[in-house]
C-alpha cells in the first residue's frame, strides 16, 4: 500500500525529476516528501475511478487532505493540464456536499455499490439516531432518514 491508502499499490513507482509548482512537500524526520493531496494527483491518472476515491476515502479518513484542499487545486491542475484531472473532478461530484469521509474500505464499497441503484439518494454518512426524548440510541454508517432505513457495517 503507498501511504496506507486503501487498495493502492503499484509496481512500477514513477519517479518524477521536477515537482509541477502545485506539489507540496512536507518533510517527515529529514525526509522530504509529497503530502497527501500532491499523492493523490499522482495517482488519478494510474488508478481507475473505483480504486482512486478508495485512496481519496483514505486520505480524508487519515487527514491527509480535505474535499475543499482537492476543490481548490483543481483549477490549477486543470490549466497545467496534468493527467487524471478529469477523474478527480468527476469522483469530488460523486461525493455528497458536506460528506464526512467514510470510516473504512468496507463503507466505501458500500457508498459506490448503493449509487448504482435507481432512484436511491445518497447516505447521510455517519448519522446519530436519538429516541423521542432525544436520548441517545446509536450511531449508523449509513442513513436514509426519510425512508427509515439504515445501514450498519461490521468489518
């Protein structure tokens, strides 16, 4: 795994010679090296939708990066015309506004099976259910909270 981002590993690692003005480096003991974000740019145009927003869920679970970090950059990749902008605009507008990053590779399955079927809203991610007296009862992965359904995963 690069970075313990989930489902990404690659054999061949590109090596890149100059850094494209819009990569941040951070440096980890006297190690420099690429922060989350700049990874997952890398990786967009070596990865296919499915598996990238596995690594996008990861990062944002990890704190590695933000929606708006990614939103932000995404003028800037897409004038310096760097391979897999496409997939990282289309995989953002998949996401829910607001979304909280799912808490496992197993909720994230789950997110990208549920938007294949028909006429089914998005989740609530991580919804508190309370009683009628506003008592605690539990917290759920998944929620539609207008059909009254949930979805609690176990991985």
């Amino acid at each position: 795994m690069l970075h313990g981002l989930d489902s990404v590993t690659l054999d061949d690692s590109p090596c890149r010679r100059n850094a494209p003005p819009w990569m941040r480096v951070l440096t980890l003991g006297d190690v420099p090296c690429a922060d989350g974000l700049t990874t997952l740019v890398d990786l967009a145009h070596l990865l296919d939708d499915v598996t990238w927003e596995h690594a996008l869920e990861a990062a944002l679970r990890k704190g590695l990066t933000s929606i708006g970090a990614a939103q932000a950059l995404l003028p800037e990749l897409s004038r310096a015309r760097v391979p897999g902008t496409t997939r990282i605009r289309r995989i953002l507008a998949l996401r829910p506004a607001g979304a909280p990053a799912t808490e496992s590779l197993l909720e994230t399955f789950m997110v990208q099976l549920l938007r294949g079927i028909p006429g089914l809203p998005p989740p609530v991610r991580q919804f508190t259910v309370y009683d009628a007296h506003g008592e605690f009862v539990a917290r759920v992965d998944l929620c539609w909270p207008e059909l009254g359904l949930f979805i609690e995963l176990d991985g």
